[in-house]
C-alpha cells in the first residue's frame, strides 16, 4: 500500500508565484526527499490530486516530469510507482557523488567566507545532538543535518551549475531508501569526517578538502551496499 506523505500534506499556496504544475511537482520531489515515499510506492494521480487540493491536469504535469527523469515508472495497473535503483544505478550514482562532493569542497576552501565556515560547524553541532537521541525520528533527523551540511558546503562553492547539479542528485539517493545512518557507528565516523572536511576549508586547503570528500562518500557507499545486502 502506497504511503501518504506527511509532508506533502495539504492545498498548494497558489500566491507563491509559482506554477501549479511545478508546486506540485516540487512537493513530490521533497516527499521523496524526506521518505515519504519509498520504491515501489505508487502514486495516482487522482489521490495526489486530492491530497494537494488541485486538480489533475497540475498533477499529470509533475508526475511526467518524474518519469522523464525516471524517477517513476507506470505500474502494472493505474498509476506510477517509484523506482528501484539496481545495484550498477548505485554505484554509478555514487561515483558521480564523490566527483561532485569532492569538488565542492575543493572550491568550497577556496570561496567560503568566514561565517559560512562557521555555519558549517553549526550544523555539525546539531548533527551531534540529533545522533545522541534515542527515538524513531532520529536517523531521520541525522539525515536532514546531513544534506544541510552537503547543501552549505555547496552554496559556499560559488557555482551555480555545481549546486543545481548536486539538488538533482540528492533527489536520486532519495530513491535508495534509509539513511546509511542506520548502519552501526556510521553516524561517528560522520561526524569525523565532516569535522576534517571543514578544518580543511577554513584553512583554504583545496587539495587536502577535495581528497577527504572524496573518501567521506566512498565510506558512504560502503555503509550504502551494507543496508542493500540486507534487503
């Protein structure tokens, strides 16, 4: 049975300047972000329509736009389901990470100011906070701190060709289901990781940032196919 997206609750602000079609199509985008939606969920077009309190045609419109990036795909009845990645998606997807992260970070040393720095470390704070919880939500919550962290370091990169790049990538490893913070010390090791990344940034060390992206996401990776070999 499909599941009903907390956050995608509600009718669409229609006095935000943005078209139906694409409002919709942004909500969808961010609840499979948050893991409303999970692969093999299928979404018809009539019960998005209901839920976001437009009509159809909006809804059509957002939901071809997935497909066109082959975020879903038609069901064997009515309606869409999302995709599940194979493993060669996986890696694939991964492998672009690493090149995209690493370069961000490399110019991240280069462009970032000084608050922005700071705010990095911020984040790393609460991302320490939400990891010393113990409820259902915080994985969840590990994860949104994590794409922060991800989202600033790219911001502060100055190129906006990187970052819109990056934000579609984000919305694929959203199809891979739970966060890799699920896997045991994951979310220490995390922070280690990412406390070096911004160390060598505010010492404006390209190399040294680059490299140690790099090989936070291929520890990403390597938690990534521990949870895929329990599936």
């Amino acid at each position: 049975m499909a599941r009903r997206p907390a956050k995608t609750g509600g009718s669409i602000a229609r006095s935000s300047g943005v078209a139906l079609g694409e409002a919709v199509f942004r909500s969808l985008c961010e609840a499979l972000q948050a893991g409303s939606y999970r692969a093999g969920d299928r979404l018809r077009e009539e019960e998005v329509a209901q839920r976001l309190k437009v009509s159809r045609t909006p809804v059509r419109e957002a939901l071809g736009r997935l497909a066109a990036r082959g975020f879903v795909e038609p069901a064997a009845g009515r309606g869409l389901i999302v995709r599940n990645l194979d493993i060669s998606e996986v890696l694939e997807l991964y492998a672009m990470r690493e090149i995209m992260e690493g370069a961000a970070a490399r110019l991240a040393a280069e462009h970032a100011s000084s608050t922005e720095i700071e705010a990095l470390g911020d984040i790393e704070q609460a991302f320490v906070a939400a990891s010393a919880t113990d409820t259902p939500e915080t994985a969840g919550d590990m994860a949104r701190l994590n794409r922060a962290f991800h989202e600033a370091i790219c911001r502060a990169a100055r190129n906006r060709y990187l970052d819109n790049a990056s934000r579609e990538l984000q919305d694929w490893i959203a199809l891979l289901g739970p966060t890799t913070f699920t896997v045991a010390g994951r979310p220490s090791t995390s922070h280690d990781e990412h406390q070096a990344i911004v160390a060598a940034i505010a010492a404006r060390d390209g190399d040294k940032a680059e490299q140690l992206a790099r090989a936070h996401i291929r520890e990403a990776l390597r938690c990534r196919l521990k949870l895929l070999q329990k599936q």
